[in-house]
C-alpha cells in the first residue's frame, strides 16, 4: 500500500479561545489536561510530533504563530470514523500563567483503513502582539492517550521598523482570525484634536496576485483588505468612500459612499458574487472591453473626485492594451493627489508597470510597490503625508487668492 499524508484538518473550525465562566474567573479544565499543561514532561502515549512554526507578521500587520502536528495514521484507525482528537494549549507572555489565554480544538477523524501507512497532518495557530510567549500543548484522543510538548516563540519588529504600529497590542494573545471581513476589533490610532480631517477615495482592483486563478487566495484577500484598514484608521482619515472593482469581469463589485468606517461585511459579501476564470459570451466581441472599462471607471471616479486624494490599489492589471494618455488627459487637471498601491508579491519577476500604473502618469500619480507587511505600513505612512501637503497647498493657495481680489 502506498504511503499516504492527510491534511483533514485545514477546512475545520480553528482554535477557539476558551473563556472562563465569569469575568475574572479561571479557565474551567479538565484536571489531567491541567496536570499534563503544568508537567514539563513531553508525553508520547499517543505518538505525534509538533513542530513550532516561527512567528512571522502577516499582511493584516498581526503577528501569527502556529505549529505542525503529524501523527501516524495507523494510531488513527480502526474507529470507523468516531475518533475525535482534542486539543488544549496555552500561551502566556510576561504576566505569567495567571494571564494565559486558553485555546481548544476537538477534530473529528474520518474513517481509516486499518492497514495505512502514513501521516496526518494537523495544523493550529493564534494571533499575538509584540513580546516573548511560553506555550504548553496537549492532544488526547478518546481512549486519553496524549501527546504533549512546550516551547517558546518571541513575536518581534526589527529596530528598522520600529515606527510601525500593528493591529495588534504589545503582550496580546488572540484567537486567529477566521476571515478578513469579520468584525473584530481593529485598533484606531487616536485622532489628533486639530487633525487634518482627510478624505480619500479608494478604487481597489479585488484580483488575485496570479492573473489565470479562478479564485481570489487568502492572502491576496487579506493585503487588499489590510491596505484598506490601515488608511482607514490613519489619525488624519476622518471619512472613506470605497469602489471595489473586478477588470475581468469588468464591473464595480461594491461601492460604499464616504464614511468613518469601511463596511467589510458588506464587502465581503459582494466579494463573494465574483465568478472569476468563466467567460462571458458577450465580452469576447468586445476587443478592448477591459480597456474600455477602466478608462470608464478612471473617467467617472477620479475626473469627478472632490475628495483629498484618490488611491487605486490592488495586484497588477496587465492588459493587453493600456488606456490612451491623451484620453485621460481630456478630464483636465485633477486638483487632489493620485496614487497607486500595487500589491506585487514577487516584483522581481513581474517588473514592468501595468495598465493601472500607466494610467496614472497622467495624473503625475505615485506608485508604491506593497510585497511585505512593513512596505504597506510605510507606503501609507509617506503617501498620508504627501496627501496633508497637498492639502494644504490648496488652502493656503485658495486663502491668497481670496485676499488678492
């Protein structure tokens, strides 16, 4: 029989924090699961290996740590598909186990052969601000025998980077979060009492970083809606209006007028209404249809703009004609700054600019290059300025004129 590994645990519900029964209360466990978490003793009665991962900070400019579980299928068999694994970890930082955050996880085992060789893989995770962490494991399966490990992971900023504020605080452990658009809490940076009070407008282009997927990936997803919540929070952002397009399917997805706050349900529930990589009939008479439609779109958002600033942002559009200069150009002068976000993974292999780039030249546009967490922090961080002092470029300049008349 060939040798098999089996991932049956990625499209589970994750790790869920276990909360105690009132504020300040203990966390309620099982008393061997306590021993085992407070043991410095590894068990093996159920053979498994975990391997930490290294905490690494994701473009949602969270921290994620995680590890790998394999165990042997044959410790899995013969159970018909009754056998439920659960698992128990506790992470706590500096404060010690009085302030550790509990996660479980039970996973039901699908039906194994009883000769099979291989291993199934299990994978967990949490999210954590910046700082040093101890984590105590355990897996039992009914018949209580358990595996379980400890080890220590340290989530850090290089010096270098220093300046980047994460959406998340210093010393915090949290559940992973399940999806982009959930409604967990982001952290606003406090707005300063005489603030710019900006308002921008954002045109984001919701593709996949590879031009032939037939769906948008978790990443991609999660650094396009990461760009989107760190304007949004940005001390001098007072409002936000938001067009999400498609050019392939060469239509707006969602659209939300200017705002506090991004309304990422609502997103994401349009995002769903995308068929990417299905062809429709009707376009292919059309040659230049993708063009067409962002020029239309350029046209109506950008020419009509009232707003502080307009920021295009997304993975690369590349089209196979780009839209004319000297049609852009008849929209005339456009008062507020443009820019372009360009969210590009790998730069190296896909160097030239793309139709979105060379769309905005027309505008004197600027364009940013986003491939790690710390280019997106620091993009907006030189983006925001540029878009203060164009501002107050015009109030001053809109003040001499008043008084020169």
């Amino acid at each position: 029989m060939p040798v098999m590994c089996v991932v049956f645990a990625r499209s589970l519900p994750g790790q869920q924090l276990i909360r105690p029964p009132e504020p300040g209360d203990s966390v309620n466990l099982l008393p061997s699961d306590q021993e085992t978490l407070e043991s410095d003793e590894a068990r093996k009665d159920l053979p498994c290996t975990v391997t930490p991962r290294k905490t690494d900070l994701g473009f949602d400019l969270r921290f994620h740590a995680g590890y790998d579980v394999s165990i042997p299928l044959r410790e899995l068999a013969g159970d018909g598909g009754d056998e439920v694994l659960t698992i128990i970890f506790r992470v706590f930082g500096a404060e010690g186990k009085d302030h550790a955050a509990y996660f479980s996880q039970h996973i039901h085992v699908p039906a194994i052969e009883d000769d099979a060789r291989g291993d199934a893989t299990l994978q967990g995770g949490m999210d954590l601000g910046e700082g040093k962490y101890h984590i105590d494991w355990l897996m039992r399966d009914r018949s209580e025998r358990i595996c379980s490990s400890s080890w220590d992971t340290e989530a850090v900023v290089p010096q270098k980077d220093r300046p980047m504020s994460l959406f998340i605080n210093a010393g915090q452990i949290a559940q992973a979060i399940s999806e982009p658009f959930s409604d967990e809490p982001v952290i606003h940076r406090e707005r300063p009492q005489h603030g710019a009070n900006l308002n921008v407008k954002l045109l984001v282009n919701f593709a996949p970083q590879a031009a032939d997927s037939a769906a948008l990936q978790r990443s991609d997803t999660d650094a396009l809606v990461s760009i989107l919540k760190t304007i949004e929070t940005d001390p001098n952002v007072a409002r936000v209006s938001l067009v999400a397009f498609n050019i392939q399917e060469r239509r707006i997805v969602y659209r939300q007028d200017a705002a506090q706050t991004i309304d990422l349900a609502s997103l994401g529930k349009a995002l769903q209404t995308m068929k990417l990589g299905t062809v429709n009939l009707s376009s292919l008479s059309q040659k230049h249809g993708e063009t067409d439609f962002l020029q239309d779109l350029i046209e109506k958002e950008v020419g009509n703009s009232s707003t502080d600033a307009v920021i295009f942002a997304g993975p690369k559009a590349m089209l196979n004609e780009d839209v004319p200069q000297d049609d852009l150009k008849r929209i005339g002068e456009v008062e507020c700054p443009v820019f372009y976000m360009n969210y590009n993974l790998n730069p190296q292999a896909v160097p030239w600019k793309d139709s979105i780039s060379h769309a905005i030249r027309a505008f004197k546009g600027t364009e940013y290059t986003i491939s790690r967490p710390r280019d997106l922090w620091f993009s907006t961080t030189e983006m925001l300025s540029r878009i203060l002092r164009a501002k107050h470029l015009r109030v001053v300049s809109a003040v001499t004129n008043s008084g020169s008349r």
